[in-house]
C-alpha cells in the first residue's frame, strides 16, 4: 500500500514535469506482476529498456536476491554502455526507504555518488517510510517526493542508456553477493598484453596504450580499455576489485602461500610473440594455482588477428595448457576466445565464480578465537563471513518495485523494493 502510494505520486510528478503524452506509463512497478504471468519476462524487458532505475533502500532491500538480481541487470547495462563510450553512465537513483548504515550497504550501492540531504533533514533520519506514515511528517513527504522526481527526470534527460536484449531474469547472480556473505570479498584482474612501445614487428598500436591496462582489443566498437571493464563488471558482484599488469606482478607469485584471494588473468593471445612474456607466463602455468582463471578476449574484426587467429591460439595453448582447460565450461570457453564486450558480460560472472569456488577450497582455514575444537573451522579474511549467515528469502516472486515478496501483506511492513521508473 505505501509503496505504491509513492510509485503513484512519483509518476504523477514525473508526468508534470516531462512532456510525456497523457495515457503514458511513467514508470514500471513490479509489483504488478503476479505469479503465472510471464513475470521473468517481464521483469526482464523493463530491466532492459527502462531508463532510471530507482532502488528503495532499507535492510530487507539488500538482504533479498531478487533485488539484487534487479540491481546487477539493470547495472550491467550502465557498465556495457560505458565500455562503448568511455563515458560514465550512472542511472540509478537509490531512494532511502528506510535509512541503512553506511556499514550495511553492499559495494554497488555504497560506491554510489549520491547526496540524500537534497531531500530534506527529516527524510534523512526517518526515510520515505517515516514520512509516509505519520501525518505530522506530510510537508516532508511532498518535498521528498518531488525532489525525487527531479532527480529522476534530470538522470533521464542527461544519461541515455540504450536498449538491450532482456537477460534471462532467474539466471542472472545478484549485486549484493551471495546471502550472508562478507562485504570485504576482493578479487585481483591482471592484464596480460604489451604497451604500444613494445609491441611485436607488424602489430598495429591502436589497440594499445601506454601500458598492458590500457589494452582495448574491442576497438574501435569499444572505447574503455579492457581491465576497466572487467574492474567494473567485478565490481557488480559485490567485489573490491584491484588491476594490475602480468608484466609487474609476475615475479611475485608463489605457490607455496596459500591463495589471499580469488584472481581473473586477461591474456592477449599477442604476447606469445614476445618470447620473454612467453615464458613467463609458461612458468606461470604450471603453478598450481586453480583460483586464477583465464579470459582471453578475442576480435573478429581485428584484421591483423583474425589472419594469425590459428597460430597465436595454438601458441597459446602450448603456453597455458593447464589454464587453457581447467575448470568448468565457462572458464573453458572464456580461455578460448571472448568474441565481443556484451559475451565478456555474460560469462565473466560464471569465471569469477567458479575462482571463488576455488579460492575458498584452497584458502588457509584458521579456528576462531577460544575454538574448542567442537566447531567447524571457518574461513576468515577477504571471502570469509563476518558472522552467521543470514536466512534466505522466502522462495516468492518478486514484488513492489522490483523487490521480493517477504510473506507481509501488512499495510505496515517495513521492507526496501526497486523501482524501475522510465521517464
């Protein structure tokens, strides 16, 4: 009921300050969904086509999968459009349902550049929920409302995301990271490639840069240098996320201390034709290190690569062929050839998860302070959990504003949802 009091009202400001033609749909709620009616696909169509996407934060917000599901959809899209245009494509503006610590934000949505006490100083301490139910708080509500719906008509106007094919809705992972796992969840990207200085006889320099980061094997189609995209896309999962260059890091791993984190190694299939990176990276290879997994991104329209395609990638194999056909499917077919930044997309997360997999199988276990022996070891550091894990939601589907169903159809319920607004 009080959500969607607020999603009427945000559509009605947004109808008033916008030319939108009467009879036009302002905004999506998911809430109209019910089970039995497509709602994945419909859920999915509007992640891919809406042009803001409003979250409702509050505690519930962020502990619910489906929203999570929501968020990593529809960011996904902001990453992929940024990767086109080296440009920043922000259009998420978060709504505090009810306020959330800083503590308990996961890494999306505390990285957002976001100043809620535009909103007023009551809406701030109490949220939208607060101001919504006690009447003495109306005033407040009001000038919440349309200063959302400013800020959601501004984001609208001045950042234009494109249209994407819907993804398939169940299948994507969430924003928030697995439930009850730790907020300090980090993963290393290094970027095997040369610099433009240093490249072999006959290679063109447009796809580099000054160093191995600043490599963009999908020019001219993309203009955001590869390890950036994969910092973000990493970043989507609910990571912190470090880069650095094979060049710099390889004389600095050891396969004798256990792993500190889970890794993505990002190969040039060029750099076979230096033989000093050749070997090191054969050196590399045969250290048993399962929780690095390797992508290679591969052009098609690269001329110059597509007539060596056959010799590099066999090069290759013979240089890597312990990472070249170690793990699941999708490490496999990510170590063979990423055609283009929308596949990068979609299986770097199943890459990223599977060296997590890995990195927990093989991370030093230590017991918990006064252990007595009658507890199961628990892993602490970067992927370990801060504490017990939290429940997981009910197994409904998802509900106002891009939230979940939590079993309350109280008028009161206290929970966070997302509002998927076009405008």
């Amino acid at each position: 009921m009080w959500v969607e009091r607020l999603f009427r009202d945000l559509c009605s400001h947004v109808m008033a300050l916008t030319d939108l033609p009467a009879g036009a749909e302002a905004g999506f709620m998911d809430r109209e969904i019910r089970s039995g009616e497509g709602w994945s696909e419909r859920l999915g169509a509007a992640l891919a086509t809406c042009r803001v996407f409003v979250p409702l934060f509050s505690p519930r917000y962020f502990a619910s999968e489906m929203c999570g599901k929501e968020w990593y959809a529809f960011a996904q899209r902001a990453i992929h459009q940024g990767a086109l245009s080296n440009q920043p494509a922000e259009a998420i503006v978060p709504a505090l349902w009810v306020p959330v610590p800083p503590s308990q934000l996961p890494g999306p949505a505390e990285r957002l550049q976001f100043n809620h006490n535009t909103f007023g100083e009551r809406y701030v301490t109490d949220g939208l929920y607060g101001l919504i139910k006690l009447r003495g708080y109306a005033e407040q509500y009001e000038r919440a409302v349309y200063e959302l719906a400013k800020r959601i008509v501004r984001v609208a106007e001045t950042v234009r995301l494109e249209p994407v094919r819907p993804l398939d809705y169940r299948g994507v992972p969430s924003a928030f990271g697995p439930t009850g796992s730790s907020p300090a969840r980090t993963l290393h990207v290094t970027v095997a490639a040369a610099s433009r200085h240093d490249l072999p006889d006959g290679r063109s320099p447009e796809y580099y840069g000054d160093s191995a980061l600043e490599w963009n094997p999908y020019h001219p189609v993309a203009q955001r240098p590869i390890a950036y995209v994969a910092e973000d896309l990493v970043k989507n999962l609910n990571y912190q996320t470090s880069i650095g260059s094979f060049d710099d890091e390889a004389g600095h791993y050891d396969s004798k201390q256990p792993p500190t984190r889970p890794e993505i190694l990002i190969v040039d299939r060029w750099v076979v034709e230096d033989e000093h990176r050749r070997q090191r990276l054969a050196a590399f290879d045969q250290e048993s290190r399962p929780w690095v997994n390797v992508v290679v991104p591969w052009n098609r329209y690269d001329h110059q690569s597509r007539a060596k395609e056959i010799e590099l990638a066999r090069r290759l194999e013979e240089t890597l062929p312990v990472k070249m056909g170690q793990g699941r499917a999708a490490c496999r077919a990510a170590a063979n050839g990423v055609a283009n930044m929308e596949t990068l997309g979609q299986i770097l997360p199943q890459v990223v998860e599977a060296a997590a997999q890995q990195f927990l199988r093989h991370a030093q276990v230590y017991l918990p302070a006064g252990n007595t022996h009658t507890e199961r070891p628990r892993l602490l550091g970067p992927m370990g959990m801060s504490g017990p894990p939290a429940p997981r939601p009910a197994p409904f589907p998802p509900d106002t504003f891009g939230g979940h169903n939590d079993g309350n159809d109280s008028n009161d319920t206290d929970r966070g949802d997302a509002d998927d607004s076009e405008s």
